[in-house]
C-alpha cells in the first residue's frame, strides 16, 4: 500500500512541482524543490525495504527423480557358449543391473544377439536374469532345438568367441 501512495504521489506532486519550479515565485520554487527531494528520499527508503523483505537464499523446491539402482547400458558379450541354450558372457560392473533385455534374431547358421542390461522389466524383448559371478556377467538365452549355429554380435556384425576354460 505504501508503494501504491508513493507511485500516486510521484503522479500528482511531480508535474506539478516541475511546473512550479519553471513558472512558480522563490517559494513555491523551494517547495517544489522540497517536494521533489521528499519523493526521491521516500523512493530510495522505499527500495531499501523491499530489498530487506526478499530473502537472501531463497529454496527453490522440485520434484528430483530418484537415483537408478544400477547402470543401463550395452554390454559387448565376449563370450557365447550354443548348446540348448545360449550363454552370453561379458564383464561386469559395479552396479551391473539384474535384468538384461536380450534380442536374438536368426539369420541363417547365425544367430545375431543384441544385449542391453536394464533396471525393471522391459518392454516387447526377451527380459532374463543375469548373474554377477566374479568379474563376469552371464545371461541364458533358452533357444529352439537347433545345432550348429553360430553366435553373432548384432550391433557389430562379430562372431563371439567361444568361452575359453
């Protein structure tokens, strides 16, 4: 309220101070003077007290999503072992996920496997367990009854290497 009165003031007071200034007599020329340094006091007093009201840190609250338990990414496999099942093997990290989304397409002998560890279940792929033993990943991919293929990196195009014992 008090900016208020001060704004209307600085309307009515400052046109008319100007005006007495230009046309008025001595007197009416020092109080429009007087007037005229009351206004800008009253402003710059008015400016001090605004800017002691706002706060000095303000807290700014949002909405902050929660920390992943482990790391999405795409693991490169190093390892495929075919028989009944197909056993993918990579290295593991430190906050390895306990799911992977594995895709595995059939081309032939060639058997084309996209692996992508992920926290949750997954959408439309195949989501299976993967286990952590040492410093090593494994997933087992169940498969169809068909010998004879080959394990293929999909995003590569790279055969993966037999495990070595």
């Amino acid at each position: 309220m008090l900016a208020l009165s001060l704004g209307v003031a600085w309307l009515l007071l400052g046109p008319l101070s100007l005006w007495l200034l230009v046309k008025g007599s001595t007197t009416e020329r020092v109080g429009a003077i007087v007037t005229l340094a009351l206004l800008e006091g009253g402003t710059i007093v008015m400016n001090q007290v605004a800017q002691d009201a706002i706060p000095e840190h303000s807290v700014v609250s949002h909405d902050v999503s929660p920390t992943p338990a482990c790391d999405a990414r795409t693991p490169a496999p190093r390892s495929a072992r075919v028989g009944r099942a197909l056993v993918l093997a990579w290295p593991a990290v430190r906050r390895e996920c306990g799911t992977a989304e594995v895709t595995v397409r059939s081309k032939g002998r060639r058997l084309l496997v996209w692996v992508r560890t992920v926290e949750g279940p997954g959408d439309r792929r195949t989501v299976l367990p993967v286990r952590v033993k040492g410093d090593m990943a494994r997933v087992t991919v169940p498969l169809p009854d068909k010998s004879g293929r080959i394990a293929v990196d999909g995003r590569s195009g790279r055969r993966i290497p037999a495990p070595t014992t």
